[in-house]
C-alpha cells in the first residue's frame, strides 16, 4: 500500500504521444505552471497553498532555545515534512516513504543550506539563547510537483511570518509578547525556489510542473533551485534518463524566468494580505468599545 | 415529475414515488437497500419491507425498467455494487483468474480467464498487467474483506452484453467523481428529456455533435470515476480531441456547470484546441 497506484498501459503511452505532439493533458504549454492559489491564515506563518490539485498547509513557528556548542552565534532553522494519509492513500502515517525523504533533501538544500534565511539573526544572547524557527509542511492533496509546492509554501511562509521581539536587559533576555511590540520579519537573505522539470520520450520531450499521472509517466527528473538573480543553489539529476548538457543550460534559464514569475506571485499575495491585516488593525484599534 | 424527492442516509422512500410497473419485479440501484421491518402489531405476523437510502441523494426512478436508484453527490470513493458498470486495471493474473484494480488501494477484484466473450482455453484474451477492461460486476460478496468479482460476459447468454465490454484498447482514461460518472451513464441510458429536467447534462451530446466531422469518438463510463476515450477515427487530431472530451468532462464535473455554461465551454475548448474553426 506504500506505492501509488501505478499507470494503466493506455494512459502512459498516451501522455507520451501527446506529449510527442506537445500536448499536455490539461491544455498547459510543457513551460506552463497549474494556476498558483497563496492564501494567508489568521496567524502570521500560516500558508495554504495550492497548486492545481496539490494543496499544501504550511506553518512556521518560532521558540527560544539553546544554540548549538559549536555554533554559538546562530539560531536554528528546520524544515519539517510528514506525509500523512491526508495527502494521499498511498502515504501511510508515521512511515517514512522514498517521495518523503526527497522532497525534505530538496527543501533542506534549496532553502536551508542555501541560507535563504539567516541564521545568525536568530541569535539573541551568544551562546545562551537563540530563536529556533520550524516550518512545518503538511501535504493535504497530493497531485505531483511536491517539491516546487512545498518550495514555494516554505519561501512564502518564512516572508510573512513575523517572531516576537526579544531584548537582552542586563543580562537577561526579555521577549514581548505581540500585543507589547510590533513583531519583527525574518531576515531573509535571497528567495531561492526550486523548479522540477521532468523528461520525456528520450529527454526529447522536458516539461515543468508535471501532475501525478504525468510524473509517474516520465522517464526522469531534473531539478533546479535558482533565485531571483540567477544565482544557482541547487541542482540535482536524481535518477531516470540522461539529458543533454545543452538542454541543461536552456532549463536553468526557463527555471529562472519561472522563479521570477513564481516570486513576482507571491509578493502580490503578500502584499495584499499585508495591506489587508493593516486595514483590519486600524480598524481594531479605533473601535470605541474594548472587549473586557 | 414534480421537485426531486431529497433522501438523507436512513430514510424511507415513501411508496408513491416507487415505479408502478407490477409486471417486472423492482430493480434497485446504489444507495438504496431493501429492510424487512418487523410489524409494530403483534397480531399481524408477517413483517413489512421498506426501502431505505444508504446514502444521500435524490430519488429517481424509470417506469419502462422498473428502476429506483439514488442520484448521489459527486464524491469521489466508489463502493461496488452488483451490475455497475465499471473500468478495470489488471494487476496481475493467477491461473483461474485476473486480478483487477478497481480503485486505487482497495483489494483487488477478480476477473475469471474465460468470464469474457466467446473465451475458451485457447481463445481467451492475454491481458497483460496495466491494460484496462471494461467489466461488470458481478458479485460483491457479504461481509468484510469479501472479494469482489467482475465479468466482461452475461453468462445466460454468452456475450458481452451490455454492448461492449472486454478489453480497451488504446485511448486515454480520464478520472472524474463518482456521481459524474453515474450522470454520464444515465445520460447515455434514459430518455433525453426526462434526464435533461434531473440531471441536466448535455456535455456528451454537444461534443458529439461537434466532433462528428472528425469521425466522432468512442467512449466508456465506470461507475468507478473512470471514463475511457478513443478518438482513433480522427487521425492526426486524435491526440487534441481525447484531450478536449477528457477536460470538458473534468471541468463539467468540477464546476458543475449548467446545461448552457457547457455548451458554451464545449464549444471554447474545441476553438482553444484548434479543433473546429
């Protein structure tokens, strides 16, 4: 029950001819992303994304800890991924999968070791006490491109969340709560996504944002993490088929233009929602009544 | 026929809106189960039957057939029940039999070697694991972890009626909800203006309309949320208009567009993919 029901003979042969004739199922150019839905919870951190049929949930979330001996100066970032049997009848819960441990690498490497956010602001008495930031992703439909969703929602989660702020006073830390201090963002350093791209009919066919049945039809996958400046973070060639080098090379610039675009998205759903949490704070606050 | 009757799980279908055809006995479809009650009375010993809804849904019934059945709400989980029609991938075959995949991580249904048309030892078809057959079933079991079995053959007469069951070949399998699928099979099935007042799908014969100059298209619903297409009759423009039936279904199911709206997105989805001028 661990693995996704595998395609019938009919429907792979005909994703590949319809490919063939650059078709896809769904009525997308192979270079076309599903329709991107951002939405914002009560709290800051909170993500519903989705992406097609892929919907996922993501929340970050911010305590104060302990650094690491070994790096006295930095606060903890991770990424947290479980797939439960909400995604998909094929996960089952508290068993780690192949799809999971992937798509955490990818994450890990795209957005946490290439230091999207920084870690040494989360430091606030050296040595002593620091801010551990988790993103927790949760998969709550599951129709291929885990991993740019999952990217996209952990990049979007980070920019709107907002920790409490923490002074240190003769000594002592001090954190105020949200109602004392307006709360700070995260440094963010770049916005790094990943873009999959996945082959077909002997690499001759290569499309981004493949669905489930898509992606269980092709022949092998290529990622890469790039941010908005073209700076290359991250690529890997997992397994499946070879692709060309040159084709490599016109992929990162399509994977560019793509991570602009996926950006330029989130940043309007940002700002709208920042504009939106404004607006509603005002009206909190010249409300004549207090709630007792 | 008036407002549609609206039954919730446990409710009875009061006997005026049973079919009067005292002729056939009264066919039962999906969702609905037949309950011996016994009498309040102590004096009258023989036990009354009621009809009760499994499910929600709206009653509907056909005089000519003798039919009653519950038109659901389009979820997604298929439940077998005997004689639905329903597409099939084999897994894999033992000696007796094939072992089919009726829905995603469910046991797998059983589908005997010879249980199609004209099969024999020698002439029966080599299915190989991921074609897909268009079966019946045929029983369903009792209890819990019961197997479910399929046929591609009427076994009173030896061919595989309904018409057209047995192995797909080629084609496309598109996935749509359940309830989609069973409006799509009784649009094919009932007359148009009684299922045009209930179910108001009109999506099937607009495209054949349209695509009739193409050489129209073959198409098979499973009552499972499967729907075969073969436009292999089009030639070159076979790819474009398999995917053109495949997102207008999807879409009619999902939006659940009215009868105009899917005219309208028909005829928008053909121009989008060249297919008509």
């Amino acid at each position: 029950m661990s693995k996704e029901a595998p395609l019938s003979i009919a429907e792979r042969e005909f994703i590949l001819e319809a490919l063939r004739q650059d078709s896809r199922l769904d009525g997308r150019t192979p270079d076309q992303f599903r329709p991107l839905k951002i939405s914002f919870g009560d709290e800051y951190g909170h993500v519903n994304l989705e992406l097609g049929n892929t919907s996922i949930i993501v929340r970050i979330s911010a305590e104060v800890t302990k650094p690491r001996d070994e790096r006295p100066f930095d606060g903890l970032f991770n990424i947290n991924l479980e797939l439960s049997a909400m995604g998909s009848p094929a996960w089952e819960n508290g068993r780690p999968n192949d799809v999971e441990s992937y798509v955490t690498h990818v994450l890990d490497s795209v957005i946490r070791h290439s230091n999207a956010l920084d870690t040494e602001s989360l430091c606030i008495l050296k040595g002593v006490s620091c801010w551990s930031i988790r993103a927790d992703v949760h998969v709550v439909a599951y129709d291929g491109n885990l991993t740019d969703a999952a990217c996209i929602a952990v990049m979007t989660g980070l920019q709107h969340f907002r920790r409490p702020d923490a002074v240190v006073r003769d000594g002592q830390v001090v954190v105020y709560g949200v109602e004392e201090r307006v709360p700070v963002a995260l440094n963010i350093t770049h916005k790094p996504l990943s873009v999959t791209f996945f082959a077909f009919n002997e690499s001759k066919n290569i499309i981004v944002d493949a669905t489930l049945k898509e992606e269980q039809a092709s022949e092998g996958e290529l990622v890469i993490g790039i941010n908005n400046g073209g700076e290359m973070c991250f690529m890997n060639k997992f397994s499946g088929a070879t692709i060309n080098a040159r084709e490599i090379v016109t992929r990162t610039s399509v994977a560019l233009e793509k991570v602009k675009d996926l950006n330029a998205q989130i940043d309007r759903a940002m700002q709208a929602d920042l504009a939106l949490r404004a607006k509603r704070g005002m009206a909190e606050e010249s409300r004549a009544e207090n709630d007792r | 026929m008036a407002s549609p009757l609206v039954l919730l799980p446990g409710d009875e279908v009061p006997s005026r809106h049973l079919p009067s055809n005292k002729s056939n006995p009264l066919k039962l479809g999906p969702g609905l189960r037949l309950l011996s009650q016994p009498s309040s009375t102590s004096q009258n010993a023989q036990s009354q039957h009621v009809l009760t809804a499994t499910q929600a849904g709206i009653v509907t019934t056909d005089a000519k057939r003798n039919t009653v059945s519950l038109l659901s709400f389009p979820n997604r989980r298929y439940i077998p029940t005997v004689n639905d029609l329903i597409i099939a991938q084999i897994h894999h075959s033992s000696v007796d039999y094939f072992h089919c995949m009726v829905t995603p991580h469910t046991a797998h249904a059983l589908l005997g070697q010879l249980s199609f048309e004209g099969a024999s030892k020698k002439t029966r078809p080599m299915l190989r694991q991921g074609d897909l057959v268009y079966a019946r079933v045929l029983s369903i079991g009792l209890g819990a972890g019961a197997e479910v079995e399929l046929t591609c053959v009427n076994p009173a007469t030896g061919k595989s009626e309904p018409g057209g069951l047995g192995p797909l070949n080629g084609g496309m399998v598109f996935d749509v909800s359940t309830g989609m699928a069973a409006r799509l099979l009784r649009a094919s099935s009932s007359s148009s203006e009684q299922n045009e007042s209930i179910d108001g799908l009109v999506v099937l014969s607009e495209l054949g309309k349209k695509l009739e100059s193409l050489g129209g298209f073959e198409i098979a619903v499973g009552r499972n949320g499967k729907v075969w297409i073969d436009c292999s009759n089009a030639g070159e423009s076979a790819v474009k208009a398999t995917i053109a039936i495949g997102r207008c279904l999807q879409t009619v199911d999902e939006k659940g567009l009215g009868p105009a709206d899917q005219k309208k997105f028909v005829t928008r989805i053909l121009r989008e993919m060249k297919l008509v001028s």
